[in-house]
C-alpha cells in the first residue's frame, strides 16, 4: 500500500510512522519549512505516550520532556481549590509529560529519517483526485503531485483535505480565547517540579509548571470576544502583551510580574479554536485525522494525545480490514464518539477560565468544591473519574473487529 500523508506537523509524523509499521511505503508532505527554535510547550497526557508506545518513540519523548503528575487549580488569590492526579494510575506506569512542540516534533522526524519515510517540505496541497485504476493523486502548490492508495489528511486546523472530503464541512470555532506563554528562566515559585498549577485569575487564566533545573514553563489564556484577523496577528508584536498581561493580572495574587520579569522571549497572540463536529470523516481513497477532523481546544489537555491514538487506530484498521472503505468505516467507529467527548470537555474547560463575576463565584464556591469531592468519592472507590480519557490503552496487536 502507498500512502499520502498530507501534513507533518504532529499528527501526520506519527501516522507515517504507524503505516510504515504496517508495511505501507508513506510520504509526508508539509507546507512549512521543518520546525526551528523553542516555540510553545504542551503537556501530552499518558494516553498520547500510550499510543506511541507501539511506535517506538514513548521513551523518547519522555526523556525529552519531564513528567508532570499532579495538577492544582487556585483562586485569584493564591488559594488551592482542589489538587489531583494528572493521569489516572496505568499499568505501563506511564504520566502526564510536558515537553517542548519543537521536541516533540524532533523525535518524531528522527523516527521518520531512521525509518526511511521521506518527507517533502513546501508542499502545500490544493487538490485531490481519483485515479482511473483506483488510488488518489495529490496536487501541490508548487506543481508537483504524489500518487498513492490512500491520501491522510493530517493538515490541521485549516485543512484543505477537510473541505476535498467534504465541501461543506464545517470551519473551525473560536473559543474565544488568546494563548500567550513563555519560559521564566531560574525562577522558582516554591512550587515542586512537575506540579501543573492553574490559577483563575479575574480577567485571564494563567498556567504554570517548574521544570527540573527551576524554570518555569508558563501560558495564559486572555479572554478576546472578537477573533484576530490573520493581519492582526501578523502586526502583532509579541512583547506588546507584556503590559497587556499584567493589566489583565492588575490585582490578583499570582506570580504574573515575576513570570514576565524572567522571560527572555515571549510566544504570543494566536487564537484557540476547536471542531465540535466534523459529519463526514473519510471519502474514496481521502481520511482525516488529528485536528482536521476533530480539534479540541488546548484546555482539554488532549489535542496531540487523540491525533496519535488516531494514527495508530487508523494503522491498524488498515491493517486488519479487507478493503479501504472497511477500514476507514471501522476506524471512524472507534474514534468518532471518543474524540467528540473530549472537544465537548475541553470548550467546558475553555468556558471556565474566563467568566463573568456571577460565573467566577459559581465556579468558586460551587463547581470546585463540587468537583473536590467527587475526586474523594472516586478515589475512595479506586475508580478515578479520568479513567476513561488519560487510561485509555490502544491495544497494537488486537486484530480490529469493528
């Protein structure tokens, strides 16, 4: 089987290396020049370790981050409301990993270079057709094509392999939050290595964990009601949020000035945004994966997580169906009602972080405690309530029967 993969940022790296798993000869295709500098972090859950564990890079990446087990969710002031584990407990012992997008994004490459998978950069698609034997052919930008059994669109959240499956699929929503962030070089906020604290500020939400060595590693999610243009955030200049930032944290008890003072270097401005839901998932020799299909917002926690349980789900229907359409149906029924769930968590999650006064009072006093308790109840019962998200085991050698 020759596949197409369309896109190479997370999501289509990993599913070029869960294909070649499998036998298929796989090419990457990504519009971008390969990814350079530090850039934003992310926090992959333990199921996204799980599902590249059969991949043969889980090791990799854990050395390349460190792990983050346990989260806190504090008040404007400082004060705790609830801590908890960030992983529900695995048998494979594997936890929450924060770890550098640039890093992440290395390990993978390397995986693909040690494999042999080329990848072509500057390719942007702009159609795809059916060839008369079967198959697809891609069409490029820049003029050149590729030609395969199977086209993967792994392109994003702008995804034009989205609107080739389906044209009147759906366009991705605005959150109605911004993402700013940094690295706070040796500072130390008494807090221990690993500990992922959330701190709902009045007018912004802010999220810091300490790196082994005393950095911190920090975002914040400014509330912004209209969506920046692409021209917006073209003209934006990213120090241009230091004042900005601590004017939305002007009264707060959280270590907001401390983090700006000790950032060098501040990524900033772009827009959160999600898909709810995508109706149509695969066509003819074209499937979709990773947030073009089903991009949850950063708050859920999973974003990279679901993109890699669907390359090695999609892998394995590949692998074990008789036909291309069996598989691309059988991998649709396993991922679409999961992958859905956790959009919908994750716009709950987003719409907390900044409401209103009425909002930040129920959230305060009602939801947290609410949510503190459940957590005792559930761990009492050994059951943790995240069970079904951050346990989750992609079984690689379970022949798929769907």
């Amino acid at each position: 089987m020759d596949v197409i993969v369309v896109g190479g940022g997370l999501a289509g790296p990993a599913t070029a290396l869960a294909l070649h798993r499998i036998g298929a000869a796989v090419s990457v295709h990504e519009t971008a020049a390969p990814a350079d500098g530090l850039g934003a972090w992310l926090t992959l859950a333990a199921n996204g370790l799980d599902a590249l564990a059969p991949l043969e890079v889980a090791g990799q990446v854990q050395a390349a981050g460190f792990a983050t087990p346990r989260m806190a969710m504090r008040t404007a002031t400082g004060r705790e409301l609830v801590a908890f584990d960030a992983s529900a407990p695995r048998p494979d012992g594997f936890r929450a990993t924060s770890i550098r997008r640039a890093d992440l994004y290395s390990v993978l490459s390397e995986a693909l270079a040690s494999a042999g998978v080329p990848v072509h950069h500057g390719r942007r698609l702009v159609d795809a057709r059916p060839l008369p034997g079967g198959g697809m052919r891609a069409h490029f930008a820049d003029g050149s094509t590729a030609d395969g059994d199977v086209l993967v669109g792994a392109d994003g959240l702008r995804s034009r392999t989205r609107t080739l499956v389906d044209p009147d699929a759906p366009a991705a929503r605005y959150t109605g939050l911004l993402n700013v962030g940094g690295y706070a070089r040796g500072l130390d906020l008494g807090r221990p290595p690993g500990v992922m604290d959330f701190w709902f500020g009045r007018r912004c939400f802010l999220g810091t964990v300490t790196a082994p060595g005393g950095d911190t590693w920090w975002f914040a999610n400014p509330p912004s009601p209209q969506e920046p243009t692409g021209a917006d955030l073209a003209a934006d200049d990213p120090e241009a949020w230091r004042p900005r930032l601590r004017d939305l944290f002007a009264g707060d008890d959280l270590p907001a000035d401390a983090l700006l003072e000790a950032t060098d270097r501040l990524f900033a401005g772009w827009p959160t945004r999600d898909l709810p839901r995508v109706p149509t998932w695969h066509r003819g020799g074209m499937v979709l994966v990773g947030d073009a299909v089903h991009a949850a917002s950063p708050a859920s926690g999973q974003g990279a997580a679901m993109a890699f349980e669907d390359a090695v789900t999609l892998a394995r229907c590949l692998r074990d169906r008789p036909s291309v359409p069996d598989a691309f149906r059988a991998y649709e029924a396993l991922r679409r009602r999961r992958v859905e769930a956790v959009v919908r968590r994750g716009k709950r999650t987003g719409d907390a972080k900044a409401p209103g006064p009425v909002g930040r009072w129920v959230r305060d006093r009602v939801a947290m405690p609410l949510f503190a308790r459940h957590l005792a109840r559930t761990a009492r019962r050994d059951r943790p309530p995240d069970a079904w998200l951050t346990g989750h085991h992609v079984d690689w050698e379970e022949p798929v029967r769907v």
